[in-house]
C-alpha cells in the first residue's frame, strides 16, 4: 500500500509540474498571437491595394510581354515554397499543410518533377525524410518577420521564374482566418496570381466583391491614370514589390496561424494534465482509503483473536 501511494504521490507531482510548463507556453504563444495577428491585420489592406494597382496598370500595357506575367511552357519543373514552423507543439499545423502540399502535387502532370524551398526547421526536415527535392533552406526567422528576412525568398523565386528554370512558382502555407480556425493552402505566386481571400475576413474586402456582384463599379475606372515615365517600366517597378508582399504575407499568415496552433495546442494539454491530476488524486485517495480500511480490519481481528484465546 505504501509503495503504490507513492508512486502516485509521484505521478501527480511530475504531471503539476508539465501542466505548469503548457501553461506558461499558453500564454507566451498567446502574447506572440497578439502581436502576429496584429501584422497580419495591418498588412492586408496593403496587399489589396498593391494588386489593384497593378491590375489597373495592366489594363493600359500589354502584360503578357513581362516576364513576370507570361508562362513558361518550356520549363519542365515547379517551385514549392513551403512555409512550416521551426519547433512543434503546435498541435496538427505542420502535418496539416503537409498533407495539403502531398494532394497538390499528386494532382501535377505526371512526370513533371517539383523542387521545395522550405521556410521553417519542420519543414525541412518532411522534405528531407520523403527524399523530395530541396534547393534551399530559410530557418531560423525571427518569430515576428520582416519585410527584410522575407526578400531573399522572393529574389530566389523571381530570379528562377525569370530564368525559365520553372514552369511556376507556389506558395504552400496556413491561411489565418481565426484563433481558432487555420487553413493550409497551396497558392500560385507566378506567374503572377493574386491570392484570393487571405483570411477570409476583411468588412470592406467582402463589401466590394458583394459589390462586383450587383453590377457596382468598386474600382472607380472612370478615372484616367497617367504613368511616368511608361506603364510597361512603372510595371518593372512594381511587380517586384507585388510579389514581395504576397511572399511576405503568407510568412505572416503562417506566423500568426502557426502561434494559434500551438496555444490552443498547449491549451488541450493543460486540460488534460488537470483531468489527469483529478483522477490520479482519485486514485490516491481510494488507494489511502483501502488501506486504512484493511489496517483497521487487521487490528479488529487481531483483538477479536486475543479475546477468543482468553
């Protein structure tokens, strides 16, 4: 009886102390969340307003002679940029958007070989275990990126694109739409493709194409825009930054998502370390009990037998 209460004196105490690790890791992903789903807020209207000004300088040029717009036929390969977290226990995020990644390339053309950027230790290391093609690494981003950290990404994107090295260019990361739902998704970056719906949220966003429905002009085309020196240079300058902010967007996307995960992850833990501690308090106190129970027995029959030999 001794040895089995302490060894679940010793079960509770190593349990209280996991649920007090998951906690304080709840509220240190809770305060990250706050400052990601911040950015990610922020940026969206950004995003928007840079694709509109690119769709309305595409109307006066002829788009399809940019490199940056028109296909390549030619190329035989695909880029994947893969955005994944550097440390788990972020509940299912990583194999989530992997499993996502897996039904988007088995949809392919067979036969047309892809290559993997990864932005993120775990998704390293998923590439390298399925022994697929990995042609860089990003790792060891700060938790909160900047526009900075980002830009290699997209260089290394537009410089093979530009090459005709492949045939496109995609974006495989998790789509923040709330604390509680995240979604993984495999976008197109280039040619250049706007990224529909990033969160899935946005009052005025989801007014405008309400509005597109009615017959509403949310554009406001009747406006003549004059470029300087000519469109087809202003879109030189500008698509580069295009593809800089949907690059930097869905690293923030996976930022805030990836935060979520784990706090809600770390959440369902500390739930469960207190169901366990209740019940092995239960458990512990039954054991007490019974063995009370048989001490106060054997004494009773210990005198009924003292008593019975007088």
């Amino acid at each position: 009886m001794a040895i089995s209460t302490r060894l679940i004196r010793r079960r509770i105490k190593s349990v209280t102390s996991t649920r007090k690790i998951t906690k304080a890791m709840e509220l240190v992903a809770a305060s990250k969340m706050r400052r990601a789903v911040s950015s990610v807020l922020a940026s969206r209207p950004y995003a928007e307003a840079v694709w509109t000004a690119i769709r309305e300088m595409a109307k006066v040029t002829d788009a399809g002679l940019h490199p940056l717009l028109s296909t390549k036929p030619d190329a035989e390969r695909v880029l994947v940029v893969l955005f994944t977290s550097e440390r788990g226990l972020c509940g299912g995020f990583n194999s989530q958007l992997l499993r996502q990644v897996n039904h988007f390339t088995g949809k392919l053309p067979e036969g047309l070989p892809v290559d993997f950027v990864t932005v993120g230790r775990k998704g390293q290391v998923a590439i390298q275990r399925q022994g697929l093609s990995l042609v860089a690494v990003f790792n060891e981003l700060a938790s909160h990126p900047t526009v900075d950290e980002m830009r290699p990404i997209a260089d290394l994107a537009v410089g093979d694109f530009v090459a005709g090295k492949y045939r496109a260019v995609y974006l495989a990361f998790t789509d923040y739409v709330s604390a509680l739902v995240q979604k993984p998704r495999v976008s197109q970056l280039l040619p250049v493709s706007r990224i529909e719906g990033l969160g899935e949220v946005g009052e005025a966003l989801t007014q405008g194409r309400a509005a597109e429905k009615d017959g509403l002009d949310v554009t406001d085309s009747g406006h003549e825009y004059l470029f300087e020196p000519s469109p087809s240079e202003v879109l030189d300058v500008m698509l580069p930054r295009l593809i800089e902010s949907q690059v930097y967007q869905a690293l923030l996307e996976s930022s805030a998502s990836e935060h979520s995960a784990r706090m809600l992850a770390m959440r369902t833990a500390s739930d469960s370390a207190e169901e366990m501690i209740d019940s092995l308090t239960l458990s512990y106190n039954q054991t007490r009990q019974a063995g009370i129970t048989a001490e106060i027995a054997e004494i009773s029959s210990g005198k009924a037998a003292l008593e019975k030999s007088r």
